[in-house]
C-alpha cells in the first residue's frame, strides 16, 4: 500500500500535466505548414498512463477525443508493449481500426519511457487537409487507411512507411511539414513528462495521476447526483446536403443517483454516405455533453468518464461497423449535442443552451495557376449558439465539439488562389427570443485563376436549430452559387474561374417569448444591424 499523496502535490501535478497538454497542442499550431492547422487550430494533444486511460487533454476540439481514445486502446491492445522502445511513434487515422474517427485526422502516439519503463503516452492529433474529391459510399472511398502502425521505430524514421503515406496525399508538401510538426508536439510532450517524473519521482508521479482520476471521478457522480433522476428523451428529425431524406434521430437519458445512460437505440442504421459515427466518436460527443452540464473544474480525463455509460445499436449511423464511410460524422455528432441538452431541458433548463449552428464546410481544390502545385483549401464554418438561460446566444462561432477558428482572409487570399468575396454575419439569422440566437455567418469564396472542384454544404437546410421555452428557430443554412457555376450534386461540383460559392450557416434557435425581449436590447439589435425593421416590427413587438 502506497502512502497518501498531500492534496496540494496533487493538485499541482495535475496543473502540470493540463500544462504540457496545452503547450504540445501550441507548439503543433506554431510549427505547422497548412493553413488548417496553424491559422483554424484544427489539432489536439493529449496524456495517457500505461493502461491507455486518458489522464490529460488540452481543450482544443471536444471530437478529437474519439481518435485519441481508439489509437492508443489499439496500441495496447495489439502490441507487445514489452518490445516498445524509446523513440517509437506509432501513426494511425482508421476509424473501423483504431487509428481516429475520420481519415483526415492523423494521430502521432509516442511513448515516454523513465528509468529505462515505460510510464506514459503522449498522443497529438492534427487534422490535415488532403483526400478530397472522394466518394463517400463507403470508407474505401475516403483515402488512405492507415491501422496504428510504427512510423518511427527506436527514434529512427521508417522512410518506407512514410513514402507510402505520402503517395496517397495530394498535396504532399502540406503533410510532411504537418507531421513535423506533430512530431516536434509529441518530443516535446516526453521531455515534460520526463522532467516533471525527474522533479517528484516516477512512482509519485503514477500515484498522484490515480488520485486525479478518482478525484475526478467523484466530482463526475457528485455532478450527476445534482440531476433530478428521471429518464429523458428526445427525438428530431435531421437534415443534411449529403442524404436525400430526413433522418430521424432518437437520444434517451436515464439519471440514477450518481450515474447517467445515454440510450441511443432508435436512431438509423448507417448510412451509404460520411455520415456516420463510430463508437468512439460517439463516447467523445457523449463526454463533451456531460462536461458542459457539471462542475468545469472537473479534469478532462478517464476518471470523469467513469459514471457515463452510453449504449448503442451496432450498424447504427451512431456506432457504425465496416466499412462505413466517416468523413462528416461531425454533421450528426453536433445534432446529438443539441438533442442531449433539449432531452435534459426538463430536468435542468438553466443549464442547457437552445439548439446551435450546424457544420457546414467549404472545399475547393485543385491546381494553384502561379505554383503549378495541387491545393486544397478546407474549413469548417461557424454560425450561431443557441441562446443561454438569462444570455444571447454568441455570434458566428464554432459550436460544441468543433471548436476551431477560422482562416483569416489575408491568409487565405496569400497563400490559395482564390478571393474572399464576403464574410459577414447575416441579418434576422439568430432564432428570435427573450434571449436571442447566435447570428449565422456568409462567407463567399470566389476561384481565382482556375477552374475549382467545391465541396460545399451542411445540415439545417430543411429543419431548423429549435428553440426553447417558447423561442422561435434560428435561420436555415443554404448555398448560394454565383451565375454559370451548376448546381452541386450532393455538395459536390466545380466553381470555373471567375465564379464562386457561399456558405451561409445557421442561427442558433431563441429562448423565450420574443415580445419579452427588452425593448433596449431590441433597438440595438435593429442599430446593429442583427434584426431587421420588420422583423423588429412583428416579430418583437417593437413600436418605435
């Protein structure tokens, strides 16, 4: 039997481990290449100990988590760990075999080895801007599969491996400076463990992560004890640009003492197109819901996981199986959260924000007039959050397990070739109410030079984000495409040069009775442009 750590100790050891997180996930945003990365922050870090439980993630993209937890359970799971040296980066992105949650996202999984043991894991993810104008009816489609496999052994880099990753990109340059960067990350992550294993020794080191995670652990069931028991559910109907008909998705919550469930029987079965979800994605989307709703203090890591257990059917669009393709499994992971917070409306409406802004994303590609080069130009656009008990919903931001930034218009226009026409938020978008919606975002790209293959599209072009307590839904996303440019087939088709493509997105649903709204805040909406005169007029009730 070990003897107690002082709390104090803990609690620093757990301050420092956050810290390494965070700083790996910054030192991939400012030693990478792409766009995507360093400009949209569109990565993650991450800590395991030796049983692959997650003791530390930087608060980057809540989604990430689902390729993290699969890379290193595989790892673990099939490898001989005693054959493990320092050194050794293992690099995977299949979701159907542990690598991530869609192929784009490429994990780095490293060991830190003290005292000649193995005593923890490092993990980065960064997602990279390659494998488009694919298909979508199944995996295969996607790109390259890569399983969690060496890409550096004893700290020697596998030339063969990576040759071959590489000649599945379409824009090679972008990768490998990317994976650099990744690598610089995880290095980076080892001589941090391994500094602060040198400062309270390893075995201190170990015990203080056990005591974060039961510490975690109890504020989660102290969190959950808070909810009134009960059993929620809630069902809506899901649109979307890559499926030709409504899908009906179905969520139950049981609450019991200091344990929660989430009940996903009902919902679809997977889909022939990048919808779906697998486990993991769905235990990461499922993990952010509950981390919003309780204490914020609570740490990021498997202890927190504990109390939450989650059931789903496999075959489903929520637990898909092989070979179901992933890509925008994001479009109904954001959904889920929505209806997670309007199933626990009930039991806690203080705390759960009205429905929010979809993921619409905007591709273009193809060869750069001035380089000769391929390019690929990705982002996943923001719109409006759902409006808050007592607060507006934000404005043009990304929502719930996204997360990332945008890419500034200097930026792009200086290194794509192409024209930011428009970017703008977009009047009487933001679901009226006591409390109004976010407002939704139009951004306009225009191919300069070139004739541009686009992917261009999104949900919440037919169904709304709702509202709550009697707010009215936010404003439909849709495409709008310039003159001579035909019309996208399932989000895909080409913009010719001179032409462009716009995403508009969604407004986050209103709370409460419009003509309840303060009449100040209703004429500095309508000042600033966020309302319109009738809106103003019949919808608020505003007189003056």
């Amino acid at each position: 039997m070990s003897t107690a750590i002082d709390p104090i100790t803990v609690e620093v050891i757990g301050s420092a481990l956050s810290t390494i997180v965070e700083e790996m996930g910054k030192a991939i945003i400012r030693a990478a290449y792409s766009a995507n990365i360093k400009e949209r922050r569109d990565c993650s870090a991450a800590l395991f100990d030796t049983e692959g439980r997650i003791i530390a993630q930087a608060e980057q993209i809540p989604l990430h988590l689902g390729s993290l937890l699969g890379i290193a359970h595989r790892v673990l799971g099939s490898t001989d760990v005693a054959a493990i040296q320092p050194g050794d980066v293992f690099i995977g992105n299949d979701a159907h075999t542990g690598g991530g949650t869609h192929l784009n996202d490429i994990v780095f999984l490293e060991p830190v080895f003290v005292e000649g043991a193995l005593a923890a894991w490092v993990a980065n993810l960064a997602h990279h801007s390659d494998f488009v104008d694919r298909g979508h009816a199944h995996i295969f489609q996607e790109g390259l599969r890569i399983p969690p496999i060496r890409l550096y052994r004893a700290g020697v880099l596998q030339q063969d491996v990576m040759d071959l990753v590489l000649l599945n990109c379409q824009v090679p340059r972008e990768r490998v400076n990317d994976f650099r960067a990744q690598m610089a990350a995880n290095r980076l992550g080892v001589q941090r463990y391994q500094a602060l294993a040198a400062r309270y020794g390893v075995t201190v080191l170990h015990q203080a992560t056990r005591e974060l995670l039961d510490y975690a652990e109890r504020k989660t069931r102290a969190g959950i004890a808070a909810i009134p028991d009960g059993r929620y559910e809630f069902r809506a109907p899901f649109d979307t640009s890559l499926w030709p008909e409504l899908l009906h998705l179905a969520v139950a919550i049981e609450v019991a003492g200091e344990e929660i469930r989430f009940d996903f029987a009902g919902n679809p079965a997977q889909t022939r197109s990048g919808l779906n979800m697998v486990f993991t994605a769905l235990q990461a989307t499922v993990y952010y819901v509950v981390k919003t709703l309780l204490d914020q203090d609570t740490p990021a890591n498997a202890g927190f996981h504990r109390p939450i257990r989650i059931d789903a059917p496999a075959g489903s669009i929520v637990n898909a199986l092989p070979p179901a393709a992933v890509y925008s499994r994001h479009d109904v992971a954001q959904r889920l959260v929505d209806m997670c917070f309007a199933a626990l409306a009930e039991a806690i409406p203080d705390r759960v924000p009205a429905a929010s802004t979809g993921v619409t994303v905007l591709t273009m590609s193809g060869t750069h007039p001035r380089t000769g080069r391929y390019y690929v130009y990705n982002e996943s656009m923001g719109g409006g959050f759902g409006a808050r008990a007592g607060q507006d919903g934000m404005d043009g931001v990304h929502v719930h397990t996204t997360n990332s930034a945008n890419i500034p218009v200097e930026a792009l226009e200086s290194e794509q070739p192409v024209m930011v026409e428009a970017y703008e938020l977009v009047r009487d978008s933001g679901g009226p109410g006591r409390f109004r919606g976010g407002m939704g975002i139009r951004r306009r790209v225009r191919a300069v030079g070139h004739e541009a293959t686009v992917n261009l599209g999104g949900p919440c072009n037919i169904v709304p984000a709702w509202g709550l307590e009697g707010g009215l839904p936010g404003g439909l996303a849709r495409v709008e495409l310039s003159a001579g440019v035909a019309a996208l087939k399932r989000r895909d088709g080409l913009i010719p040069d001179g032409g462009s493509g716009a995403a508009v997105t969604s407004g986050g649903g209103g709370r409460g009775d419009p003509r309840l709204r303060d009449r100040d805040a209703v004429r500095r909406d309508l000042r600033e442009d966020r309302i319109s005169a009738e809106a103003a007029r019949d919808i608020y009730g505003l007189e003056d």
